[in-house]
C-alpha cells in the first residue's frame, strides 16, 4: 500500500462557463479503519481553493504553509495572488522537499482576473498539469476518471456543474473503500463562493 493511500481521499475539480468548482469526500481513515467523518481537504485562499489528497498530516501541514506564504506575498505585493500564481508557489514548495516529499497530491481550481477558470493538479514532488475541463486527485481516481468523461459537458452553469460533480464523485466513492462518507462541494462564480454538504452512503 502506498502511503498516499493510507487515509483515503477524493478530490474533482471542474470548469463551467465562467465558473469552476471543486469537492472532496470528508472520510478520514487509518486505511480500512473510520477515524472521522468531518475531514477538511479543500481550502480556500481567496477567489482559489486547493484541494490536498494524501497523508493527513502533511495535508493540515501544506495548508499552513501556504497559507503563511500567500500572506506573505499579498503583503509585499499589495495585491491578491491568483489560481496560476497559487499553483506554481505549491509546486516550488513541493519541488523544495523532494528529497523528503510531502505525501500530497493538490489539485487547484479557482477563477482569474478575466474570471477564467483555471485548474492544475500536481504529483508529490509538484510537476504540474494543467487542464481546461477536469481534474482528480486520491484513492478513486480511477472512478473517478470514469465518471468525469461520461458526465462532464463544456460550458456548464453554475447549477448543471454541481449537480455533475456531485453525480460524478458520489457514484466514484461509492466503489471505493477508503473515501466517501459524505462530500463537500464548492462553486466559485464571478459573483462568490457557494459551498454545499452532500449526504454519501455511510455503510
């Protein structure tokens, strides 16, 4: 088993029309063991959220640490940092431990100045892939995958995108022992954020 896989995660994010939105399962687990049912693995830093997927401790630690280092600039610079910039600080700080990596798979979603939605998602030492329709991160990729392709439509509304999302993840965690037990779900818009709680089967 790898260590990436020990707590269990599932992460999509995805674009609609001048929208993007991102959920995670909230299972904590010690591999087949229910620790809690209330996990955070999606963060919001400003218009930009990131989602962690990995070892639970390195994901509150990666949390910290970015949000230390997004202060950091937004006070030198005067200004607030975007998807793109948020992304590359992420893979730097990955790059910088690779010896000793962060056991942490990110997925970063959220909207630019021109409120264009931007996605990347990055391995554990942060070579990064960026998209323009979805992306996945955790234990049920591989289903995930599936039910992204199937269900996934360009230039989705803010409504038509959440119910895709939450189709997609809750069909993908249902076959997956190590993620589910509910879901969170947040859509960012040029007007906001709306975050949502999904009911998943807790069996």
């Amino acid at each position: 088993m790898s260590i990436l896989e020990y707590n269990g995660a599932a992460i999509i994010a995805m674009t609609g029309k001048d929208c993007v939105a991102i959920a995670c399962d909230t299972r904590l687990g010690a591999q087949a063991q229910t620790v809690s049912c209330d996990f955070k693995k999606v963060f919001q830093f400003g218009k930009t959220f990131v989602g962690l997927a990995g070892l639970a401790s390195d994901v509150q630690t990666m949390n910290s640490l970015l949000k230390f280092r997004k202060n950091l600039y937004e006070l030198r610079e005067e200004r607030e940092m975007t998807p793109r910039v948020l992304s590359n600080l992420l893979s730097n700080l990955l790059y910088e431990k690779r010896f000793g990596p962060y056991f942490i798979e990110p997925v970063v979603a959220g909207l630019d100045d021109d409120n264009k939605p931007f996605l990347s998602g990055m391995d554990l030492i942060g070579a990064p892939v960026y998209t323009d329709d979805f992306v996945v991160t955790g234990t049920a990729t591989a289903n995930m995958y599936g039910m992204c392709e199937t269900l996934y439509k360009k230039d989705m509304e803010p409504e038509e995108l959440f119910e895709t999302l939450s189709q997609a993840l809750l069909s993908s965690v249902d076959r997956d022992a190590l993620s589910g037990w509910g879901a969170t779900v947040h859509i960012v818009t040029k007007d906001g954020v709306m975050t949502r709680e999904l009911k998943g089967r807790m069996d």
